[in-house]
C-alpha cells in the first residue's frame, strides 16, 4: 500500500463502531496435557503479574487441546507476554496469540454469542442488524490498520535501510493481530450462522409437523 493511494474504504464516512480492544486474554499453544492447572497457575502467578485465571481449551465436542487460555486482571499485562510471542510454561517456551471473548450484541455480556442469547428470540430485523454490525466492526479493523500503515509508511525517512525495516516490524506484528482478529470473528459468525440455520429447520419442521396434523383428520374429501 501507498501512503499517496487511498483506499475505496477510507473515502467512505468513518464506522462509529469503536474498533475491538487490546484483548485481556491469550491463547498458549504447544501446552502438554499432563500439566495440573493448579500447579500451573500457581507457577504462572510466581513468575507474570496480574494473572487472574486458567483454562483448558477444547474442541466442539469437548475434547481437551494441547492449548490454554489465560486470563489477565488488565491489558496491560497481557500486552507485556504478547510482546514477547511466548510464555514460559513447565520450563518450555509456549507460543501465544490474543484472544477475545465473544461479546453479545444484544445484552453486552461476554461469554456466549447473540444467537444463543436468553433474553429474547432472534427476529430476522435483528439478524439484519448484527450482520451489519459484525461488517461494520471489520471495516472499522481494515479503515484503522490501513491508516497506520499510511501513517507508519509516510515517516520512514532514515537513510539507512536496516533501520527502515525495523521500523516495518512492529507494522508486520499488528498486521499479524489483526489477521487474528478477522479469524476469531470468522469464527464467531460461522457459529452464529450455524445456530441461525438449526432454528430456521426446527421452525420448518414445527410447520410441518402442524400442517400435517391438520390435513390427518381430512381423508377422500370428506371428514373422518
């Protein structure tokens, strides 16, 4: 990208979606299975700050993964282990990623999605309405990278070329945040999409069902 070409995106008018926050919560990858988690937050909160709790992640199905999410009191702290790209875990290197908790649209609670949320049922206006809001929050990503990109571009100034790409990496290291950001949110509307498309087949087959109880008591043109 050049910082003299402009983006189709940024001519539009700018999302007042706020764009996603520094995430309190990472993903360590490469985790054995045999570590006990409560001897592991203890090892954790001895060696980092502000750690707040630990979890295994598993699968659909609910089979345990050789990752672990930790959860911080700020994200501050995560920010500071995210820096590094790794966390040290049983001795070994753990590789880390950010990771957001999906927030419902509807009651602003995180921890489930709007689809599954108890509050009220999912009309088909509201359905419009998170898809515009899960399309707005990506433009708003794009439109915010591009512009730091722009920005990070236009002032690279120094003769030396070394010192230009070290200026490019913490470029590269937010592009690769916000490629993670766009898959979690991939994510999150597949299973939205996913819960929807249930719905809509028991509805169908509620209808069904009704319409066939009704022509049961009809049979040769007359009442039975």
């Amino acid at each position: 990208m050049s910082s003299k070409q402009q983006s189709p995106r940024q001519s539009q008018t700018a999302s007042p979606v706020p764009q996603q926050p520094a995430p309190r919560s990472l993903i360590a990858s490469k985790v054995s299975f045999g570590i006990d988690e409560t001897k592991l937050l203890r090892d954790l909160e001895h060696n980092y700050l502000g750690i707040e709790k630990i979890s295994r992640v598993h699968d659909k199905d609910g089979k345990p993964l050789g990752s672990i999410r930790i959860d911080f009191k700020s994200e501050n702290f995560a920010k500071s282990i995210l820096g590094q790209n790794y966390i040290l875990i049983d001795g070994s290197r753990c590789p880390v990623r950010p990771y957001w908790a999906p927030t419902c649209h509807r009651c602003h609670k995180e921890g489930h999605h709007v689809s599954e949320c108890p509050q009220r049922p999912l009309t088909e206006q509201r359905l419009s309405e998170l898809f515009n809001h899960q399309q707005m929050q990506i433009e708003s990503m794009i439109n915010a990278f591009e512009n730091k990109w722009n920005a990070r571009l236009s002032s690279l100034t120094a003769p030396s070329k070394n010192a230009n790409v070290d200026q490019l990496v913490p470029i590269f290291k937010e592009l690769t945040t916000v490629c993670q950001q766009f898959n979690q949110q991939n994510v999150q509307i597949q299973q939205q999409l996913g819960t929807v498309v249930n719905r809509i087949r028991d509805v169908q087959m509620n209808l069904t069902n009704e319409q066939t109880r009704t022509q049961l008591p009809l049979q040769n043109g007359h009442q039975i």
